[in-house]
C-alpha cells in the first residue's frame, strides 16, 4: 500500500496498534507530516521492529504519528527476541530491547565460542519457536534440539541488565525469503 493508503486506513478504521519497519515508519511520519489533515489519534503505540532506529527517528515519529514507541528485534525464522519501549532504552547506545526469558541468547566469537559477558561478538539465538520449525522442516534431522541455534548474522552484545545492543552486520547476506 502507498504511504498516503496506510493513513487513510488508521484514520478511516481507527487503528491502535501499527507494527512496521523503521523504514515503513518513517515514510508514514513524512506523509503526515506533508498532510497533516488524518485524524490519527486513534493510534496509541506502534511496535517497530527489523533494524536498528536512531534517536532522532523515534522523535521524529512521536512528534508525527504516536508517543509510545516499543522498540523489538525479531526474525521471521526465530519469532520476537527482545523489545522494549524506547523510554526503558533510550540511553543505552545500539539497545534494541531485553532478551525475552523464552530466547536462549549467545554471543560467540567466529569459531563459535562464547565471548566473555558485555563483549561484542556474533548473535546466535534459539526460541522454542525456531526449534519447533526446525525440526518440522527437516524431519529427518537427527540433531539434538540443544544443538540448533539461528544465526542472524548480526553482531553486538548483552549488557548486564539483559538489553541487547547490535552493532552492526558479520556479514553483508540477509535471508530475505
């Protein structure tokens, strides 16, 4: 849908909850901003979550669309692995959320080791969802279900608070499909 397309929508149906890509965010916050007519008031929070979102962009979408922001880091192929609403992490450089109590979170060194707490390495990460999906994907697998991990190909660190910070991209491949 276009831009213009999703506001009418909120304004028409009274939409509460909005979740979307930073970027989806952001061209609807520039969209209000050019047509500052929607009634969008509806609109209550707004779950952002694929990519980290600067400081500066989370204003600029609670000045435009919505106050309450949470912020959340997932994967279509492990599910939702830590959020929390910007306010709780707004001060923490990189944070994209706490590490949900139902995510098993490393991070490891390239030979897969884990690294010392609060030190940057790979993300790898199992939820019982990803499990689950893996093992009914691959019937065959003969892999013990402790041995499964999803790399996302991201890398950064936990703080000793459970917040997760990713700091960039280990490599230059996303898995799109």
């Amino acid at each position: 849908l276009p831009d213009e397309a999703r506001l009418v929508l909120i304004s028409t149906y009274g939409v509460e909850h909005l979740v979307a890509s930073p970027q989806q965010v952001l061209a609807l916050a520039a969209m209000r901003e050019a047509s500052p007519g929607y009634q969008i008031e509806p609109l209550n929070t707004i779950w952002i979550a694929g990519a980290f979102t600067s400081t500066e962009a989370i204003k600029r979408v609670q000045t435009s669309l919505c106050r309450n922001i949470i912020m959340g880091y997932a994967s279509t192929e492990g599910a939702l692995v830590a959020f929390a609403t910007h306010e709780m992490i707004a001060n923490i450089p990189d944070a994209v959320g706490f590490v949900g109590p139902w995510v098993n979170l490393e991070i490891v060194d390239d030979a897969g080791h884990q690294v010392a707490a609060g030190a940057e390495g790979r993300i790898r990460y199992r939820t019982p969802f990803f499990v689950k999906n893996h093992l009914a994907n691959n019937p065959d697998s003969k892999a013990d279900p402790r041995d499964l991990w999803y790399y996302p190909g991201d890398l950064g660190y936990v703080t000793e608070n459970g917040v997760l910070c990713v700091r960039g991209r280990g490599d230059d491949v996303i898995n799109c499909g």
